[in-house]
C-alpha cells in the first residue's frame, strides 16, 4: 500500500503533464460545448467587478450626493447584474456538468476496454475489488471535483480580474496594501499541498483494499458463515476503515488550511487598508464611494481567492486519481497481435504441441509437452492435479504464451494469428459457467442480434435448455441472478453448452464440464457435450476417468510431461500411469 511519503507526490511539472493528458485524450472532444460554459463564466465571474464598481455613484452620487433621479440607473444596473450572474451561472453549471459526466464516462469505458486486455497475470496480481475501486473510486473522485476545478479556472479567475481592476482602477496604492499577506502565504500553501497530494493517494489506496476485502467476504459469504469468520472479517473491515478515516481527515484538514491560509491573507490586508485608506477619506483625498467600491471589491475578491485555494487542494486530491488511472492506461499487454498477423485456418483444424515449456516463476508446470490432437475427433487430457492440463488450455487460446516450443492449429502457430481470430475458433465449456445478472435469453445470445427464433428454439433443445424453461416464472426473459444463482449447476453448465452451440466454432474446450454435478444432471448435460461436440476437434480435461472412455485418444500427463498416448482400451493394457490412474479411481469408488 502507497505511503504519504514525497516519492508519491509528483511534482508541478508532473502535475502539468497529468492536465494536458486529460485535456487532450478527454476535454478536447468538448471543446465547443467548454467554450460554451467559458462564455458564460466570463460573464458571471465579470457581474461581480460591476457590482462592485456601482458601490461608488450609489455612496457619492445617491446617498451622499443626494441625487435622486439616478437612484433608479444605479438600482437598476445593480438588479441587471444580479439577473445576468444568475442565468450565466444555471448555464454554466448545466454545461459544465454534461462535459464532466460526458468525460468521466468516456474515461470509464476507456478504462473497462483497455482493463479486459491485460494479461492473465496483471489480472492475478489484482484482484476485482482493486479495479473496481480504479474504475468507480478514482474515476469518481475525478468527477467530484472536476467541475469544480474547471469553473475556479474560468468563472473565479474572470472574477478577480473584474474585482482587482475595479481596486486598481481607484488606487493602485491601496491594492498593494490590501495583498501584504500574499507573500507570507506562497510556502505553507506549497507545502499544504504535497501534504494533500500525499494523504489523497493513500486514501485511494486503503479504498481499493476495502473494496477488495467485500470482494473477497462476500463472494465466500457461505465458507465465512460456516466457518464462523464473521467477527474476524468485520474486524479486518474496521480496521481499514479506521485508517481511512485517519487519512481521509488529515488530507480535509490540509485541504481546509489553504483556504484559511486565504482568510489570514484578507485579514492583514483589510487592516492595512483600513488604517491606510481611512487617514485619506478623513483628510478629504477619497471619497466614501471610492473606499465603498474598493472595500467591496477587495471583499468579494477573496471570496473567489478562497475558491480558487480550495481548488488547488482538490486538483490535489484529483491529480492522485488522475495519476493512478494513467498507469493503469499506460499497461501494454505482453501478449499482443504479431506485426505480420496470418489468416486463421479455414475448416476443422487439428492442434499439436510440440517440445512446449513454460513456468510460473520458479515452478515448471510443463516440461517440453508434446501431443497432436486429431482434427474433427476428440482428445483427452488427463492426469493428477498440477500435471499441466489446465495451462495446455491457456497455451491454445493465448492467454499465456510459452518459454518455448511451437502451439500449432493446422500448422500455423497460435503466435503468428490475431488474438481475436485465434480465439473465434475456440468454443470453450468449463466446470464453473459464468453467466452474469441478466435474463436467461440474453446470458445465451450475449449481444448477438442474428440469430432467429427457430435457430435460437433448435439451441435450446439441443443443449437440454429448453427441459428446464418451462419450470423458471418468465421463461427465456427471467433473471438469472448474480452469477446465474437462481440455476442450478447442471442447469448453468446446460446454458454455457448453448453458448457454445450458437458460436459453432471449429474446436470445442471441455475442461471439467461435468466433475460438480450429480448423476442425474451429469447424464444430461453428457448428452448436451456429446451433441455439441459432433464435427469439431474436441479437447477434454477430465478427472473422472469413465466420461473420456469412448474419446479417440487419452493423452496421459505427468508433472509437465506427456508420458502416454493412445485410446482407452490400450493404456490399459500398458499397465502404465493411466492404469494406475484408473485402478486408484475404480478403488476409491
């Protein structure tokens, strides 16, 4: 976890870099509609130089003057600023909030998109709570303070140019008096600000650890109840709460202080002014009007002054997000199209492996494999927990590549084809189906638009989809709930079977397909893969030895080795591993 420390504070060059990045991946897309909400702050920030300039002909002319006829222009004037600020302001505000919320979504998507093309390991390393936390929590905190970052800029900074030109315009003398305290401000609020860069970071961090630990709590809500963890995971909860409660405080406090810094700032300079200015208005040199118009210039100046401090310690909090966000974009996956990409073989293409090896850190998981999966017949993987199936699996689709050795389908190796064509070819049914909170019909179509009711009928019925139907309350448009818990397993293995079926790839993937069910759905579902698995090359991952009895070839593996081949019947009769394998299963049951 990120520490408060200066290497986590970038610095202003730095800083400068994170703006322009957003500004043209993200702002200059809206340019038009930020010239727009510009326009309007211009206009409002400018009403409170007017207001404060009418302060002089109300005092000299009216009140003390005693002309009557012009109490209506002045009153009048004043009103019309007052009504001009008002609709600039509305408008503005609208703007600026399409342009936040329009940039924000952008650099979601952009965010989710570029996230699912990391690698497996990036993906490993961090956890589901830690992106979401990037993605609503950093994002998030971008779009709190953007508008606020934006408007500072443009209405504030318009503002004081209006209100130190009215102050400057009635004596220069007087303005520098007013702004003594500004040098005495420059260091605590330097300061001020790495101390809020810092802590904004760490609380980002300690959120992302808080989003990962109810990642982790409630996907295995049923191991804590069992195991009666409830009080030890609500403890861990506190306890990062408590630090982010810490941390969120102190980076408020250093953000508060900048204003304050301000507020101290204002009252050195009313004083001086006050003592320096009066002994004029007293000697006749000015007049009420001047002290008037100037007095409320430099007094709504610092109101905008104080904004545009508490912007700087927001643009702190917001830069922290900024800054992890960009990293994140910044990830080049390793695994990547080739520079020449070949076409994808055409037809029902075979698989081989040949002298493949590859380790994770120190652990070898395979130790040069090498096996040839026929086209159009089915071959299975079997073998001990930690043997190599599953990686052989990952090798073929790309999620990994190897140390060496050559993947081949067809004779052209995974490495030289497009990702997204490599893994077209590939229709894969696993021992845990993700489905996700949507209707049954969409968990099946997954966003496809061509596919007719006929066909969609003939799917279901082919995978044993359409025997369960009619027993869900609406049917193919019912929820399936949070990772398809309203389904049973066998029924969730049974829709992953329909997917596969309506994708109608070359090579089918079986890893584990029926090893979490009971008989009864077993024998379904088998039935399911059997029909699925007609006219395509077909790997199978399987521990229960009898459901690949009938495959065309069992390639036996041992500790990353291929160490036997053949069919069912005839590793048998070599009395080597697999019959071991298979008299150990027999025994067991």
């Amino acid at each position: 976890m990120s520490k408060a420390d200066p290497q986590h504070v970038a610095s202003p060059k730095k800083q400068r870099g994170l703006f322009l990045w957003l500004w043209w991946n993200y702002l200059w897309r809206y340019r038009l509609l930020l010239a727009v909400a510009i326009v309007f702050m211009f206009i409002e920030g400018s009403m409170l130089g007017l207001l404060s300039y009418m302060m002089k002909p109300m005092f000299d002319t009216v009140f003390i003057g005693g002309n009557s006829d012009a109490l209506w222009w002045v009153g009048m004037a004043i009103f019309g600023s007052f009504l001009l600020r008002a609709v600039a302001s509305i408008t503005q505000k609208v703007v600026m909030t399409q342009v936040s919320e329009r940039s924000v979504g952008d650099i979601r998507n952009d965010l989710v998109r570029h996230l699912m093309t990391l690698d497996g390991s990036f993906h490993q390393a961090h956890g589901p709570g830690y992106l979401m936390q990037r993605i609503e929590g950093d994002v998030g905190g971008i779009s709190k303070v953007w508008r606020i970052i934006i408007t500072g800029a443009g209405r504030d900074v318009v503002a004081l140019v209006a209100l130190f030109g009215v102050a400057l315009g009635i004596d220069w003398r007087w303005t520098l008096v007013a702004l003594l305290g500004a040098p005495l401000m420059v260091l605590p609020s330097i300061l001020m600000q790495r101390y809020v860069r810092g802590h904004a970071r760490r609380a980002r961090d300690i959120g992302a650890s808080l989003s990962v630990r109810l990642n982790e709590v409630f996907h295995g809500i049923v191991p804590v109840k069992l195991n009666r963890l409830e009080d030890y995971q609500a403890r861990r909860y506190r306890d990062l709460t408590d630090q982010r409660i810490r941390t969120e405080t102190r980076a408020a406090m250093g953000q508060a202080a900048i204003p304050g810094l301000i507020d101290i700032m204002a009252g050195v300079g009313f004083v001086g002014v006050l003592i320096y200015g009066g002994n004029e208005i007293i000697s006749g040199e000015k007049t009420v009007g001047d002290f008037m118009a100037f007095f409320t210039a430099i007094a709504l100046a610092f109101e905008p002054l104080r904004r545009l401090g508490a912007v700087s310690g927001n643009w702190q909090i917001a830069a922290a997000s900024i800054e992890r966000l960009k990293e994140l974009l910044d990830m080049v996956p390793d695994l990547r199209d080739p520079a020449q990409p070949r076409p994808a073989p055409q037809g029902i293409p075979g698989v081989a492996l040949r002298d493949v090896r590859l380790s994770y850190g120190d652990s070898p998981v395979l130790r040069g494999a090498s096996f040839t999966a026929e086209a159009g017949k089915t071959t299975a993987l079997v073998g001990a927990s930690g043997a190599g199936k599953s990686t052989v699996f990952n090798l073929l689709t790309r999620l990994v590549d190897p140390e060496s050795g050559v993947i081949e389908i067809d004779g052209t190796p995974v490495t030289d084809m497009r990702l997204r064509d490599l893994r077209a070819l590939f229709s894969v049914v696993s021992q845990e189906a993700l489905l996700f909170d949507e209707t049954l019909r969409e968990n099946i179509l997954l966003g496809r638009k061509d596919v007719s009711e006929d066909h969609l009928a003939e799917v279901l019925e082919a995978a044993h989809v359409a025997d369960f139907i009619p027993r869900i309350e609406g049917g193919l448009d019912a929820r399936v709930g949070p990772r398809g818990s309203s389904l049973s397993g066998g029924q969730r293995q049974r829709v992953a079977i329909a997917r596969a079926l309506l994708r109608d790839t070359p090579i089918l993937l079986l890893d584990e397909a029926t090893s979490a069910l009971d008989v009864q759905s077993e024998a379904v579902v088998q039935a399911a893969l059997d029909r699925l698995a007609q006219g395509r090359t077909t790997l199978v991952i399987a521990h229960r030895l009898s459901t690949v009895r009938h495959a065309d070839k069992i390639v036996v593996m041992d500790h990353g080795m291929v160490v036997e081949q053949g069919t069912h019947d005839a590793l048998l009769a070599q009395h080597g591993v697999f019959a071991k394998l298979h008299a150990l299963q027999f025994a067991e049951s």
